[in-house]
C-alpha cells in the first residue's frame, strides 16, 4: 500500500509496448481520473515507482507532464500532489461538456441508425446493471461509454475531437456524484435514446442539456 492510501488492487499493469514515461503517465492519469489517488493526496515517487515497478525516473517525468496539464501540483520542497479542483474550475468544464454533449445529441439524433441506437441501449442496460450492483466505478465507465457512444453517432469528427480533450476531467468530476445521480442518469439517458431513435433533433439537444446540467448542479451540491 502507498502511504497516502491508494487502495488495494487500483494499480494498472503498464502494457508494452511504447516509450516508458507515456505508460506511467498513463497509468497514473487514470488513477487520478478514477480517484484512486484523491485530490490533494501527497505523491512520492518511490512509491509510485515501486508500486508501478519502474524505476523513478519515468514516474517524475510523468509527474512534470501531469503538472504542465493541470492534475498535479508539484510544491516547492513539498512535493507532487494530486490537483484538488475549485468550484470555478468544475463548473466551467461542465459547462463547456454542455454545449459539446448537447450539439452531439442533436446531430446523433438526425445521423444515428438502427445498429447505433441498439448499442445505445446495450450501454444504457449495463449502467442500470451497475447502478443496481451499485458498482460506482462500472458505473462511471458505463457513462463515459454511453456519452462517447453518443458523439460517435453524431458523425462529427472535429466535435468528437473537442470532446475527448475534456472526457476524462468530466469523468474527474463525474465519479465523486456517480451514486448520487444514480438511477435518475440513465433514466435520462433513456430518455435520450427515445429522442434519437425519434430523430427528434430539439428533444435530444434539450435531453442532453437538461442531463448534463443536472450532473453539473449535482457536483456542486455534493458533500465535500
């Protein structure tokens, strides 16, 4: 276990092949992604090296690049420590999702076909299944697979690419509220799926916004 608490069995397997320092920022990208190293917890080197077997030279190269992109904090004579959002930070990310996930619903909903919609539906299932399980980190993933499910349909590559700059803070902000949104997200995004399948282009950008918006409220009302 690290000292700051990364709980038991987070740790990826670095996969080859590929230069070292991007698998380790990888791999620690995601453990911040998931939380399971929590905003503000202390990041010592050693110990990540050890836990990921690498030496640590990667693991500081990974650290710098992490904190050129705004997930560390690296603090004179301190240290690294994971990025601990402000409020301003998390709503103007969730706000600019909005705009990004509500034209996708629109143009899913006027380019989406059979096979599309079924996938959606598949996606929508296995949320509810993991909603049910309460299984919050199978519930985020099914989220973000639903979402990125969304923006494939809607055909816009440019839009796909704006989107998947931002994925994985929203998936950031996203996992702390996962249980409380709950059921009522995938009711909502059912919801979506009855829009698109309708090729009702206004019903799916008002579900999508009305969705995204209730996740950006839900994060601010959050027990800290």
């Amino acid at each position: 276990m690290l000292s700051a608490g990364l709980p038991q069995g987070t740790v990826p397997k670095l996969e080859r092949p590929g230069p070292l320092r991007d698998r380790v920022y990888e791999a620690l990208l995601e453990l911040i992604t998931t939380r399971a190293l929590q905003p503000g917890q202390h990041l010592v080197e050693s110990e990540l090296a050890g836990h990921l077997g690498v030496s640590r030279q990667p693991v500081r190269e990974a650290l710098q690049r992490l904190n050129t992109e705004g997930w560390v904090d690296l603090r004179p004579a301190q240290g690294a420590f994971v990025h601990e959002p402000t409020e301003d930070e998390a709503d103007q990310l969730l706000t600019v999702r909005t705009l990004l996930e509500a034209e996708a619903a629109r143009l899913a909903a006027a380019n989406a076909g059979t096979a599309g919609i079924t996938a959606l539906e598949e996606l929508c299932a296995q949320g509810e299944r993991a909603v049910a399980d309460d299984d919050v980190d199978r519930a985020v993933e099914m989220n973000a697979r639903f979402h990125t499910k969304v923006m494939e349909l809607a055909g816009n590559a440019v839009l796909a690419e704006l989107a998947a700059q931002v994925d994985r803070r929203v998936r950031w902000y996203y996992t702390p509220v996962a249980r409380q949104r709950g059921r009522q997200s995938w009711i909502e995004h059912r919801d979506l799926i009855d829009a698109i399948s309708a090729r009702d282009e206004r019903r799916a950008t008002e579900v999508m916004r009305a969705h995204t918006e209730h996740t950006r409220k839900t994060y601010h009302e959050r027990e800290k």
